[in-house]
C-alpha cells in the first residue's frame, strides 16, 4: 500500500540532490520563491538543475529532455572556455594578483605568525616553512585572501544592496571551486540572505568584483536568469554586458589555486 502511494506521488526534489538524467547529472537546487525549471551550465561545465519547492524527479525529467539541445550546446560553449588559469610556486618573486594589481612573494624568516601570510610594503610575505611545504603554503595564501576579501567587501556590501533595495545579506569568502559567487534566500538561510564570494575573485580588479556582488544580490529579488533578472542588473548596472564579457575572458586566466611542488 505504502509502495503504491509513492508511486502515485513521486518525492519532491530535494535541495542538494544529484539528479542523472540520460546520462547528464544535474545538482539540484531548491527554492521556494522559484515558480519554474531553469537549467546552469557552470563555468567548469558542470550542470545545476533549479527547481520550485515541491517539484518531483519525473517533472525534472521532463523538463531536462525538452531543452537538451539548448543544454549541450552551451555546455560545449563551456567546454571550450575551460580555464587558462596558471599554476604557482612558492618560490621568491612569484606573482599574485590582487585587486587587480600584482604582488611579488617574499619569503621570510623569523615571521611572528608563521602560518599565515601577509601583505607589507608591497610585497606578500611567507615563511621559508611554510613554502617548503605545499599543502600549508596554499592553505595560508587561500586564508589571506578570505581574510582581506571579507574586509574589502564589508564595505563595499551596503550602498550596492541599497541601490538595488534588497536588503544587505550576510558575505562570506570561501571556496566555491570555480564559481565567483552565490546567493542564498532567506527562505533558505531561515534568517538574512547569504552571499558566498569565492575567494579567487579578489584577484580581479574592483570594477569586476562590484559586477558579481550586483549579480549576486539581484537573485535577492529574482531567483534565475530570466529577462527581469537582467533588466534589474542593468538599472544598477548599465554597463554590466561589458563587465560580464571583460569578467568571462580575464576570470579564466586567473589562479584558481594550483601550486606545482617546491623545486
């Protein structure tokens, strides 16, 4: 009997879930506010199915088949965008962007605090230990730019979100693999919005970052990238085509975090 009536009613997509459709796995995202299907083709071709709250695999299904042609179309565009970003050492001189403008590795000895990295006259300074050892070296320059991300943005956050009238969501960095950024409902959070920023986007110069967290807290009003998504982008940001080409060709050559054995 049990078995019967869940045929008859399929279990409603769950947020998280991995979904295989023909062969093409999709991670399923849930959202209460969403009112249809849409699909995302991520930059590292990896592929996110968005759902409404309470919609099951089958209609998924469903979904997925009508726009398959769309889907692998973009999906080899996607392909053959793959990242260009280089791999780094943790050697003297190395080069490291930030905020658009570029910072030579000095290693040091005698750091106060030898597991993290910092930024002084220009220079970003790591201990010999710490570049001898990859793993920890990496670890401490993904810290640094988590850390000195979240300064920059916690004040660049507030007057976006007010020209946009969303309200200001909570931020972290972190790593997000090869996205630059999410947004969480408060639906979702129960509670503030959260905007996630992937920590290599501080990389970019600042003009390009502002272009994400506009993106970003758009989806606080617009869940997916439909027409209203977009029109909304442009009134707080009329050149945003602009920065969104400038951000697809510059992002790709960034470091994503890579670093080949110490020689």
């Amino acid at each position: 009997m049990t078995a019967l009536a869940e045929d008859r009613y399929p279990q409603a997509l769950r947020d998280d879930d991995l979904l295989t459709v023909d062969g093409l796995t999709f991670r399923v995202r849930v959202s209460a506010r969403r009112r249809r299907f849409a699909l995302t083709v991520e930059a590292d071709a990896t592929l996110t199915l968005h759902a409404p709250k309470g919609r099951s695999a089958p209609d998924a299904e469903e979904f997925i088949r009508a726009h398959r042609a769309w889907l692998m179309s973009r999906r080899a565009l996607r392909e053959q965008g793959r990242s260009l970003s280089p791999s780094k050492r943790l050697v003297e001189g190395e080069i490291f962007r930030y905020l658009g403008r570029t910072y030579r590795l000095a290693l040091v000895d005698n750091e106060s605090n030898s597991d993290r990295v910092r930024l002084a006259a220009g220079r970003l300074l790591m201990s010999h230990e710490l570049a001898e050892d990859t793993a920890r070296g990496r670890a401490a320059l993904v810290d640094w730019y988590c850390r000195t991300g979240q300064a920059w943005v916690s004040g660049r956050l507030q007057p976006w979100a007010a020209r946009m009238s969303v309200p200001e969501p909570v931020v972290d960095v972190r790593d997000l693999g090869d996205r630059w950024g999410t947004y969480r409902s408060e639906e979702e959070e129960r509670g503030p919005g959260r905007m996630s920023l992937g920590w290599p986007l501080f990389q970019l110069p600042m003009h390009l970052i502002d272009y994400v967290i506009a993106h970003e807290l758009a989806h606080a009003r617009i869940p997916g990238h439909d027409a209203r998504f977009w029109r909304l982008v442009r009134q707080a940001l009329p050149e945003y085509k602009e920065r969104r080409i400038e951000l697809d060709d510059l992002g790709r050559r960034m470091w994503m975090g890579e670093i080949l054995s110490w020689p």
